[in-house]
C-alpha cells in the first residue's frame, strides 16, 4: 500500500465515464440515467466496503441531497448542509480530512466526484486506486474527470467485461511520471 504523509488510508477514486472520457454531460446531470447496473452495483459495493464516501456540492445535489445509506457522507461545501449522523460538511484539504478520518478509526475512503474533487485528490498524492467504469455511450462534450493537467502512471490490475459492453476496470496508482524520470 502506498503511503503519504503518515495516513495509511486506502483512498480510491470510483468513477463512470463515457467511451469518450466525460464523467456527465453538465453540472446537474445524474451518473444514474446512464450507467449500467454493473456499475451501479459496484459503486454499492465498493463504497459501502470503504464506510465513507467524499463528494462536492454539485454530486451531492445530483444524489438528490440525500445521505447514501450505510456510509459516512463527507460533502465540500461552501454552504452548511443539515448535518445528520452520516452526513458531515467540510472544507478541508485532502490531507487533514484523511487524517481526521482516520483517527475516528476509517481505514478507506471512497471519492465520489465530481471533476473538482477528483483532482484536488489525486493532485494531492493520496488517491491509491481508481475505479473506472467505462459506459458504451459518447457524450462528445462535457465534464472531465480530471479539471487539471496530470502526471500519474497506473498499473491495470483487473479488467471486467459486461455483458452489455461495459468495461470495470481497476488500477494502481504507482507514482507521478516525474518520479520515475
């Protein structure tokens, strides 16, 4: 396992995307309407396994606003949210988050998006996985995975094909290509 800094967090990006690379089509647009159930059925799994999900505002108001169950909801938000027993609102970086997480026992965390939250991520070094789902549609436009530009090697260590053509794929994150040079 990777570790950073003193956090010895497994922290993973899940992600759907479409055969050309977009996350959604715009900013209010549900993952839900266009990801197969394999995908669904995954992002269940994997995230009710970690016990903690982070995503921003905008991925928050596409769930409907409502705490996915079984897990602790971290939501970065500008605004205070109404705070349940599985909701919690914060603005802290990356590195403080997985730490406070971790002191309260967590030992993975799931980052649920969107695009701003997947960078601020895994720019900051911690993000040890990826989960991508890719979905047999093209888009042709849209939100990216990543705002940024990136410099991380990945090595793919598993690859489903579904049925319907969609492909679940898990990687490593190993380093940054600059460490490699």
């Amino acid at each position: 396992m990777l570790q950073y800094g003193h956090t010895h967090m497994n922290c993973f990006i899940i992600a759907a995307l479409s055969a050309d690379g977009y996350i959604a089509k715009n900013p209010t647009a549900p993952s839900t309407v266009w990801t197969s159930k394999e995908d669904k059925k995954r992002f269940v799994e994997l995230t009710k396994k970690a016990g903690v999900v982070v995503m921003g505002q905008n991925t928050w108001n596409t769930l409907g606003g409502k705490a996915l169950k079984d897990r602790l909801n971290i939501v970065y938000s500008p605004t205070p949210l109404p705070a349940t027993e599985r909701l919690e609102v914060t603005e802290k970086s990356p590195a403080d988050l997985l730490k406070d997480l971790e002191s309260r026992g967590h030992k993975e965390v799931a980052i649920c998006g969107g695009s701003q939250i997947y960078t601020m991520f895994m720019k900051s070094g911690l993000v040890t996985k990826l989960f991508l789902t890719i979905e047999p549609v093209i888009f042709g436009s849209g939100i990216r995975l990543f705002k940024e530009d990136m410099d991380f090697k990945l090595k793919l260590v598993e690859s489903i094909k579904t049925e319907n053509g969609t492909l679940l794929q898990e990687y490593d994150v190993l380093a940054t290509i600059s460490d490699n040079q």
